[in-house]
C-alpha cells in the first residue's frame, strides 16, 4: 500500500528531514509564548557582553537555522524526546540593556525567573559566557522554587572565575565564582571538565581551587579515558540536580572553529558524545550552549555540533521530566 501525504504532512516531513525548509526554529520545535504549555524551553540569548568575539550574540540565530534537523528520537536512547515532554522554542530573550553588562544580567534574571515559577525547565543557546549566571540564580536562588545550590557540569577550557575585570563584574569569566558567592553551586557538586591551555598567571586557577571544586582537565581525561573520567563526574554530581554549561572551547577547534576563545587540543565531538550519555538518569533541570562565533563557521560545522550537543542534553532532560510525572 503507498503512502500518499496530505500537504500538512508533506510540510511536516520536510521541516523534519530538511532543515532549510520552514521557519527556522530550535530543535524544529513549535513557537510558544505560555510557559504553562511547556516542560521544557528552549531560548535563544543573544548576549555578548565579552569584548572578545561580540558577535556571540548572533549564535542563537544560525542555531535555529541548523538545528532544524535534529526534530528527531535518540538512536542509541530509542526514545524520541518530544514525544516524552513538551519542548517548545520561546524565541530571544529580550534584552532592553544590552550594552550594560552587570544590568542586562538583572534584566535577563527576571525572564527565567517567570520560566522557573512555572515549574519550566530551561535551554539556552547563547551568547557568550555571561549568559549562565542570570539562569543559575533564576533556579537556585533565593527567589526560585528550589530555594539551595544546585551541582554543576560545566565543560570548558577555562575555569572561568576571574573576578571583576575593568570595573564590570558580570561577565564571561566570572559567574562561576559569582555563582560560588550567592550560594547558587554546590562546590561539592561542582566538576569542570576539559581544562586546558596556557595561563595567564601560574594562579589564575587557584579560586575554583580553593572552592573545592572538581577541575577535570583534559590532560587527566586523556591519561585516565573516557570511561573513567565518567565514572569521576557521576561521583562528583551523585544524585540532586544538576545544570549543564558548554562553552564551545572545550572542543577540538577540528569539530568547533567558530569559537571565542580557542585553545589548542580540546575534545573530540564523538568524546563530548560519550559524556552527555553518560548523563543519563541524573536529574538533569536545565543546561546551556554558548560562546558560538557564527561568521567564523562558513561550512556550519559548529552550528551542527551545538545542535547535536543540544539534542543529546534535552533528551536527558526530557526522559526526566517524562520519568517525574
């Protein structure tokens, strides 16, 4: 018997298998406005606040128009995460002071703290590395539902706990330590996977140090292997929730070009592959992609890694939702 499509279905099935075909959204996921009709948000914050690379703030942009194509179920999972939870796209976060670092922080504070009071789970493609920070005290602040610290898993080729720099104190190199202060991360709960580069200073990292976090760098992940390194981030992070912040860095610049703060080496994306699975079971509440440099990614190799990097986190995150009903 053929299958012949209605022409509702026939533009179904491109937007599913062409990415270029309709409007361009995240995860090819529908439009939506109402927090109350989603589990989980995927948001575009097109912030860059970092005098490196400005141009981040275009990242949420072209992921849109690459990660179309991953409107798709997990093959080694078998599952299909938007069959399992309502993934919705909420477009960009309006940002009215883009240009006021530690202000555009508070303004963006406030968007995620709507999504948390509904019980949402956030998503974010940004944007540089400031981006985090506004999400974490949204959902594990004083003000959110969770009201504690949260355990954190954040891959970079920095520790990214620099302090204030030229009088502004909200930026890409800081909100892990900021974090640290307000009482947003559980340093016991905290592993920063794939550091790696050159110092500035031969104490550059001594706060993330001093804070008891776990600094995983890619020196002892290569020494160690992937299954262990696995095994040491799901002893660091055991049971409670837990966020996850990728800064496109820690990739080799073979699989991520388009990056703000290249260093040489990094991981592989079928490594980075291997770790996100690991995360399943762990109660994943909200994660993020940033420090994306689309002019620098002519053939759209980053764009598509950021979209596989999405899709794998969201489904971890989608099977928990599915899992708490």
């Amino acid at each position: 018997m053929s299958f012949t499509p209605t022409a509702d279905e026939a533009i179904h099935l491109l937007e599913g298998y062409f990415y270029w075909s309709g409007f361009p959204k995240l995860l090819g996921c529908e439009i939506e406005t109402d927090f109350a009709k989603a589990d989980i948000a995927l948001v575009g914050l097109p912030l860059a606040v970092n005098p490196v690379e400005r141009t981040q703030y275009l990242g949420p942009r072209a992921v849109r128009h690459r990660s179309q194509a991953y409107h798709r179920g997990h093959r080694e999972f078998g599952i299909n995460p938007f069959e399992l939870a309502r993934i919705r796209d909420f477009g960009d976060v309006p940002i009215p002071t883009p240009t006021i670092a530690d202000q555009a922080v508070l303004d963006i504070e406030k968007f995620y703290a709507r999504m948390d009071a509904a019980g949402v789970l956030p998503f974010t493609i940004g944007g540089d590395h400031a981006c985090t920070l506004p999400v974490l005290r949204a959902i594990a602040g004083p003000n959110s539902r969770r009201k504690a610290p949260i355990g954190i898993i954040h891959f970079d080729s920095h520790t990214d706990t620099y302090g204030d720099s030229a009088g502004v104190r909200c930026h890409a190199g800081n909100g892990f330590r900021i974090g640290n202060e307000e009482g947003l991360i559980d340093p016991s709960r905290y592993v920063l996977v794939g550091l790696n580069g050159p110092m500035v200073h031969p104490n550059m990292d001594d706060y993330s140090k001093d804070a008891g976090y776990r600094l995983l760098s890619l020196e002892e992940i290569e020494d160690i292997g992937i299954p262990a390194a696995v095994g040491e981030i799901q002893k660091v992070i055991g049971d409670g929730p837990v966020y996850v912040t990728v800064d496109l860095d820690v990739l080799t610049l073979s699989d991520a070009p388009a990056v703000a703060d290249p260093e040489a080496g990094g991981l592989t994306m079928r490594e980075m592959q291997k770790i996100l699975r690991s995360f399943r079971g762990m109660d994943v509440i909200g994660g993020d992609v940033v420090c994306f440099v689309p002019h620098l990614d002519p053939s759209q190799i980053t764009a598509l890694h950021i979209s596989a990097i999405m899709h794998e986190i969201v489904t971890v995150m989608a099977e928990g939702v599915a899992k708490k009903r």
